[in-house]
C-alpha cells in the first residue's frame, strides 16, 4: 500500500493502526489504514482532475467515461484488513476467491445525455462485454468474442439489451476454483487441484448473495448443468502450471 504522504497525513490519529514492518510481503507502512483511507481519496481525487478536463476541453458530451476494479479487495495482507472497511459489503470471499466478494465488482460508466444520470442496473455483466460494448460504440465489427455489448443498457434500452445464458469463471489459483453464473444460481467448485471431482456448492444469489447456504444437494439438475457447461467452456491452459481441470 502507498500512497503521496500529504494525503496519508489527513487521516492519521483518525483510525486505530499499527505500523506494517513488511514481514507477510508488500511494502512497509506506518500508517496501513491511514495510507489505504489515502489510496482510495487519491484515486478518487485524480479521476476528478480527468473528468475536469475532458469537461474543460468541451469533450464532455461526446465522451464515455467507464471506471470499474479489476476484482474484489485483497485479501488480509500487507498491513491491509479488508474487513475493518467492509470493502466487500459482506459478500464472502476476496481478491483471488471465485464468491462474489472476489469477483462482484463496481463498474461506473458516465456519458451526459446518452446514459440516464442516477441509474443503476442489475444486468449480469462482465469484462470480457468491454470489448464488444466498445467495438458497438464505433461502429465497428464485433468478432472473435464471447463478450456481449451492454451499449443498450448504458442507454437505458433494456428491453434491446441481449444477455448471457451464464458467465463461466475459471482461476488456477489458491486451490484451483471453477464458478458457474447461470441467472440467480451460482456454483462454485474449490480444492479442484487435490480433488479434480471436488463437489459443487450451490447457492441462490437472489435470497443469499452472501453465499451462505448450500443447497446443491437440493438441486442435482444444477449440478448436471454446471459440469455441462465446464465440458463445454473449458480450454487446456497453455502453461501446464495453471491447468488443474484436465
């Protein structure tokens, strides 16, 4: 964690903390909770100085701007405590982990008068639809992608916004971890690097989005699909440390 020392000076004396000697990776910090509070007040302030000038340079119309992480908060480590933030608003899991708390994400997208101000949707969404939602904006061919244009979305036409039968997640590490979006289920299997028939959890994300409650043995039809669906999206790694599925 760093961050200018100006703005770790507005809030020291702010939060209980101890120094951070660098001894479980990452660099030293005197300051762990006053240098992430300062990360995240950094960040936001140099977005702002962007969106400024675009707006200066009177390109603000004819501009979208979208901002979104890459995954959920780290993990505990190098001074850092995602739950004393509550970074991941109680979602289980972290950076690194396929429940939602390491792969729910924020995702902001800012054009004056094409996306309504103050909306927000709940379209099942991900990274790999940049490229074709970009590819929408300029006109251009979208190929050789698995990735869905949420272009309609953004403009509020939601009733033209086509949508994914299901989101496949696939991470070699930790313990080697497979997750199936398919609507308001989701499976996640984990250990698959000791177990390769590790089971399934199952979870409905529509009354446990904190993925609480197992309810794979109520449900083997899911079970049927989700291994359906890995046979069919999955690809042999091209570096043999990261293959754990075949």
């Amino acid at each position: 964690m760093q961050a200018p020392e100006e703005w770790i000076n507005k809030y020291k004396g702010q939060f209980d903390e101890q120094p951070y000697y660098g001894n479980n990776g990452y660099a030293a910090t005197l300051y762990p909770k006053s240098t992430y509070a300062a990360m995240v007040s950094y960040l936001d302030a140099q977005v702002g100085i962007i969106l400024e000038k675009i707006k200066a340079l009177g390109l603000d119309d004819n501009t979208i701007v979208m901002f979104s992480s890459d995954n959920g908060a780290t993990f505990k480590t190098g001074g850092f405590d995602p739950t004393y933030f509550n970074s991941m608003a109680g979602l289980r899991g972290t950076k690194g982990d396929l429940y939602e708390g390491g792969i729910r994400i924020p995702f902001i997208a800012k054009w004056p008068g094409k996306i309504p101000a103050g909306k927000t949707s709940d379209l099942i969404s991900s990274q790999i639809d940049f490229f074709a939602t970009i590819a929408d904006l300029n006109g251009q061919k979208k190929t050789n992608t698995d990735g869905i244009s949420f272009l309609p979305e953004l403009k509020g036409k939601s009733n033209d916004q086509k949508k994914h039968e299901y989101l496949y997640f696939e991470f070699s590490e930790k313990t080697g971890q497979i997750a199936v979006r398919l609507g308001d289920w989701k499976g996640v299997k984990s250990n698959m690097k000791k177990n390769k028939n590790a089971p399934w959890e199952i979870y409905n994300l529509k009354s446990d989005e904190k993925e609480s409650v197992d309810v794979a043995a109520q449900h083997p039809e899911l079970v049927k699909k989700f291994e359906e669906i890995v046979k069919k999206e999955h690809t042999g790694a091209q570096i043999k440390v990261w293959e754990f599925i075949n």
